[in-house]
C-alpha cells in the first residue's frame, strides 16, 4: 500500500501555524513510508473565503520547506486540487445518498431554523435539525411555514448504530457525540466540509488523516457517510491544538503567533521553526531537542504524540532560532538577514559583522537596528548623549582613538589590529573600558546597544571610522 496523505487547509485568511504544524508531519510521514504528500485546498465556504490566500497558504507552505507531490499547483492524477473545481463529484456524491434514502432535500428557510434553535435553547433541548422536510415532498413542505424554495441536502443520522467511537492513533478508542442531521449540500450548491473532506479523501485515495484534534467531534458524520458510501476510511490520528500560556487554543485573535507568517516577518529560520513545532507534543525517541527534519523523518512515528495540548513556548523558540543562526555561514546569514537590512548595499561591511551579530540577534528582524549605522551619513549626536563619569573624558576617549586609528594602515583594518591599537592606548593611560568605549560607541552609531566598538570599526573601514570619531570631537566642546 503506498502512504497517501493530505493537507487540506482552507483559504480563510493568511495561514495558522496549526496548518504549518499539521502539515510538517504528514509531509515527515510520506517521506518516511516512499509516500505521496497532496494539497488540497478546501474552498468551499464562499463566506469565509479569502481572495488569495491559497497563494499565501502555498507560499508560506513553501518557505517552511514543505513540498507536496499534487496539489493545484502542481497538478496530479486526482485532481483538481481545489474544492470548488469539483463540484460535479460532490453533487453526484450527493445524489447517490439521496436515491439510497440516506440524505434528504430540506427547504427550511434561515428563519425557520434560528426559531428552531431558539425555542430548543429555551426547552434546554439538545440543538439539531428536527426534520421537519423528512419525508416531505416539495410540495407537501412548501405548504408549512418558513419555507425555502431553494433546498439544502441534508444526511439522514440513523437513530441506531452510529459510530461514535473509532480508533485514533494516537488516542486509540475515542468517543466522539452523536452528531444531527448535517447540511451536506447548501444553498449555493457547494459542499459543505464534511461531504466534501470524505468524498476527496476517498477519491484521492488517502491511507492516513493526520488533522487537528478539533475535528474528532467530526468523526461520526464522516464515518456515517464512509458508511454510506460503502467505502473503507483511511486512518486517523489527531493531533493535539497547540496551546496558550493559558491553556487555550492558539488563535490569531490573542496570539500573534498563530499566523505563521509572524515567524518569517520576525526573521526566524524555517529550519528553526520545523524544528520547534515538530517538539509540539512530539518528542524524539532519544529525548534531543535539536533536530534536522531528515533525523524527524528518520524518526517519526504517530504513536510518539501526546494527545495533552503543549504549551506554545516562545522563549524556547528564541532560544532555537539564535543556534540555528550561530551555525549559519557569515555569507547565509546575510543572505538570509537581507529581508530584515535597512536598504541596499553595504554587503562587504555586513560580512565583516557578521560573526558578532550571528551571536547577538535571537531574531532576524533584530538585525536591521544593529546595522542601522551602516547605512547612516552624518549622525545626528548631541553633546548630552556623551554624559558619561570618570577618566578620560568623553572628547579625550575620542581624540586618543583617533590618533591610535589614523595610525593603522586602511588594510589590515580588522578586529584583532584595531582591538590592540585601542587597548595599548587604554593600558598606557591605565583608562577603566567604560569612559573609553562608551563615547565610541555613541560617535559610531548615536546609540548604546549595539555590536561590539571593534566590529562596528573593522565593519565601517578607517575612512569612515575617522569621519565618525572627527564629527563627535567636533561638537564636544574642549
Ligand atoms: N479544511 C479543514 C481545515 O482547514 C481540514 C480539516 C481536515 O484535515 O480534515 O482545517
């Protein structure tokens, strides 16, 4: 049997990270098993559907380094890969449901069922359609109030032997409630998910579901309809939702984590992030938090999941992203720093901070306030910026580094000559390293959190260096 299994995100907005998270190991489970990894995109809730976001979904998919087999964008035997170009499948589906008595046209208007639910809710009986349309002809309905002329399909529950347990597995036997009759086909003539999910996991022949645990109260409807249909279910296992400090589920309205594009607008490595989510409720058998996704496939297993909701911990994200970053090559990481830079240029100067900056920032984005200088003419600087106590003096402390830098050669201008040239000053006045490179610091860059003096002076070249120290002397005052 070849592993087939799916991602099947719905184009509701810019993507969650549970989609990211969710997709990661079915992706993990198809390269494991020599399997096939598909794309779907579930478009059928033209209410909620967001222009473009499939593109964004495939997009931010890719730069996580996720890659399917079939999809819309790629085509492939079972498409299309899109639910809204299916629909002739679904009403076909639909049709043989009706004829075997197993769904049914309803015409309750809107109206009709919100006063349903209303006086439900006030009996405190349980919600759910009340079948008014069962066994109705049109004609015989559209005598009763609140009714539609345009019919919804509805499945028919059976009042007896419906499924309400299945074996997930990561959970085993799981009991799921017992569903009402669900809408399958609405108004508009789209799917709704339910029909359209087991009608394209049949049809695309997936062997394996691996989905947010938020769909197991789902399991009875579809495993009604594979019933129906009289055709096999592929295999569950839901994973457990990531979750707030709080304990509640990640959404995009309290987190701004649960949009995967934050990761890569707060610049961190896709490689960082595979590797955070894949130890979201999953744990390597070994105990080993860092991980490549060649060791997670060379390792994964269903079973190894928690179902207990984990704790969406950013600090250990940061954490990650800052190792991952260390073992970036200089060039890498300024390649993969150039999103989050100031502007154009500067690429030798950049390379020559790198070493300092991979060990600083814990984010990409970080990268873009410590190389600001670079990029800077003339700075603005006060003299009430320099305020600092003790020997030398501000203006001494620079008029000392100049001369020790004027008199080093344009090149070698590197850490290690321009570190002895401004330490044998220090030491042969017996200067504290506060009062001496605090102003340097300020003269380079009008800032105080910043690289390192001496990288931020091999990065800027003597010219440039000189320029900087001679414009601060010039408003310090004698
Ligand atoms: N379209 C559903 C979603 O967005 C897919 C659920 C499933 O995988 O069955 O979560």
């Amino acid at each position: 049997m070849t592993v087939r299994v799916r991602m099947a995100p719905s184009p509701t907005g810019d993507p969650h990270v549970g989609t990211g998270y969710v997709a990661l190991f079915n992706y993990a489970l198809a390269r494991q098993r020599g399997g096939k990894f598909v794309l779907r995109i579930e478009d059928t809730d033209r209410g909620r559907y967001v222009e473009n976001s499939d593109q964004q979904i495939i997009e931010t998919l890719r730069w996580l380094g996720l890659d399917w087999d079939e999809g819309p964008d790629k085509g492939g035997p079972f498409g299309p890969y899109r639910q809204s170009e299916r629909l002739p499948i679904y009403a076909e589906a639909a049709k043989r449901l009706l004829e075997a008595g197993h769904a049914y046209y309803c015409w309750c208007s809107p109206e009709r069922l919100q006063e349903m639910r209303a006086d439900q809710t006030a009996r405190k009986q349980p919600p759910g359609y009340d079948r008014l349309c069962v066994g109705k002809t049109r004609e015989e309905r559209s005598r009763l109030p609140g009714f539609d002329p345009t019919p919804v399909i509805r499945m028919r529950v059976p009042d007896h032997d419906v499924p309400l347990t299945f074996n997930d597995m990561i959970r085993g036997v799981t009991n799921a409630p017992m569903p009402d009759d669900q809408v399958l086909i609405k108004k508009d003539g789209f799917p709704t998910y339910h029909m359209a999910v087991v009608v394209d996991d049949h049809e695309m022949e997936i062997t394996h579901v691996l989905r947010a645990e938020e769909w197991i109260s789902s399991m009875p409807k579809q495993l009604l309809l594979y019933r129906y249909f009289g055709w096999e279910p592929p295999r569950f296992a839901h994973l457990p939702l990531l979750r707030n400090q709080d304990r509640s589920k990640i959404s995009k309205r309290k987190n701004p984590a649960a949009r995967l594009l934050w990761f890569q607008e707060e610049g961190f490595l896709p490689e960082a992030l595979v590797n955070f989510l894949a130890l979201q409720g999953w744990s390597m058998p070994d105990g080993r938090e860092k991980f490549s996704f060649e060791d997670l496939i060379a390792n994964f297993d269903v079973e190894r999941f928690s179902p207990v909701g984990p704790i969406f911990d950013i600090n250990k994200l940061d954490w990650m992203n800052a190792e991952y970053i260390k073992e970036l090559s200089d060039e890498e990481f300024i390649r993969r720093a150039a999103p989050f830079l100031p502007g154009p240029g500067q690429e030798a100067s950049l390379l020559k901070l790198a070493p300092a900056l991979k060990t600083r920032v814990k984010r990409l984005k970080e990268v873009c306030d410590q190389v600001e200088f670079l990029y800077q003419g003339k700075l603005e600087l006060e003299p009430s910026m320099f305020a600092t106590s003790g020997t030398p003096s501000p203006r001494d402390a620079l008029l000392a580094a100049e001369a020790a830098l004027e008199a080093l050669p344009a090149e070698p201008f590197d850490v290690a000559t321009i570190e002895s040239a401004l330490e044998a000053v220090r030491s042969e006045h017996d200067w504290k390293p506060g009062p001496m490179y605090g102003p340097i610091r300020i003269a380079l860059t009008a800032k105080t959190k910043t690289p390192p003096n001496f990288d931020m002076l091999a990065a800027l070249g003597r010219d440039r260096s000189l320029a900087r120290l001679r414009d601060a002397i010039a408003i310090l005052a004698a």
